[in-house]
C-alpha cells in the first residue's frame, strides 16, 4: 500500500482557490483523517514551511489495518523558485510481528541525481527538465489565478515508479462544486491530477487555501484524506 503515498503530496499542497488573491506559496500543518474504501485507517500530517531559504514539505502517514501497520514519512526540499534540492522517503511496515524497513534518499544537482536505497547507491543523469512533487504546481496555479480549464503538465521525479526516468504528472482546474466535508457541505474549488496510468488523484481546497479533501484512486482501492 505503500505506493499509494508518494503521488498524493502535490494535491495536499496545492492549496489555494480561483476566488483567492494568493501571490505567494502558503505555508503551514494540516491534519487529516485517513480512509481506505470509506474505512478510517490512520492519520497524515503535511506540513509546507520555508527552512533557511528553502521549502520543505513533509508527508507523514500513519496506517493500521489489523495484521498490518505502516508508517510513512516522505520530505521535499527544493529552493524557493522549486528547483529540486533533495527527496527523501522512510517507510516502516510491520506485518505478522515482521518489521521491514525502506529508505530512499535522493539528492539533486542540476541534471543529475544521487539516489541512495540503504541497499545500494546509484549516480543517474535525466535529460529532460524534472520537478518534484512539491511547490511547482502550486506555483505555477498561482500564476494562473487558478483559471478553471488551467492545465499544468510537467516531469516528476519519482523513484518509486522509476528511478531512472520521471513521470508525468498532469493537475487541472475544474471548477467549484458542493462537497459534503464531515457531513457539512461546502463550496470547493476541485483540482484534478492525473499521473500516468497509475492513478487519478482529485482534491478539494476552500477559499481560504486548505486542502479539505483530496480523494486517490489506484486499481481498486478508494484512498481519502480529510481534514480534521
């Protein structure tokens, strides 16, 4: 289930609305409640906030589903203008009183990428421009006043799909709709992400720029993550 996680932190930090005066990248910590096929499951925390000069975003996910418990923790680091600095992800997965462990640390300079598993460590060369999951989307929504009809289409580095080349990763503006949010409803603004044929991902942000909802599906599994 793990690989449900990676792709959903761009929707969680695409914060911001079409009726909103946002100029600048919000920051801040949300809690969510997390639910798999309308069963609640666990907890996420995402934070976006500047260190030094840079952006860090943090995904943290806490999972129990009875005879599996999983925990993930997942940081981007990319500077202001969101050029990718670091990736890092920890994944802790306890099953049948067996741990198993995962550690990916990516870091970036320009074209190349020195991507550390634990088990080994690989220099990688990417021709193409590539982001990651963090500000970009967010930055480039801004700039477009989030229009409805908006489409912003990039590469994404992900090395859980691929560690050698990057994904596409497609979001849109599709307008306001009612979404019933903890049995009261709201008027969100819906943005829409596709990421190659793996999954679709839709998320739903209020006027003041907080993700209320953001809803995955992958194969047959429904994932939701609601604010608390």
């Amino acid at each position: 289930m793990k690989r449900l996680f990676p792709a959903m932190m761009l929707l969680l930090l695409c914060t911001g609305a079409c009726q909103t005066k946002l100029t600048a990248i919000p920051t801040g910590t949300w809690k969510y409640r997390l639910l798999v096929n309308g069963a609640e499951i666990g907890k996420a925390v995402v934070t976006n906030d500047v260190v030094a000069t840079n952006f860090v975003n943090t995904l943290t996910m806490e999972m129990d589903v009875g005879y599996i418990k999983n925990s993930t923790r997942q940081i981007i680091t990319e500077t202001q203008d969101c050029k990718p600095l670091k990736l890092e992800v920890y994944n802790k997965t306890t099953q049948n009183n067996k741990v198993s462990e995962i550690k990916t640390i990516a870091k970036f300079n320009g074209s190349r990428v020195d991507l550390d598993t634990g088990d080994s460590k690989t220099q990688i060369v990417i021709d193409e421009p590539f982001v990651l999951e963090g500000n970009y989307f967010m930055q480039e929504l801004i700039k477009a006043r989030f229009k409805p009809g908006t489409i912003i289409k990039s590469f994404v580095y992900e090395p859980s799909v691929d560690i050698e080349t990057p994904i596409v990763m497609v979001v849109k503006v599709i307008g306001r709709e009612d979404i019933s949010i903890n049995g009261t409803m709201k008027n969100l603004l819906h943005l829409g992400c596709s990421v190659e044929n793996l999954k679709n991902i839709d998320t739903y942000i209020d006027d003041n720029g907080v993700a209320q909802k953001t809803v995955i599906i992958l194969l047959n599994n429904k994932l939701e993550m609601i604010l608390e």
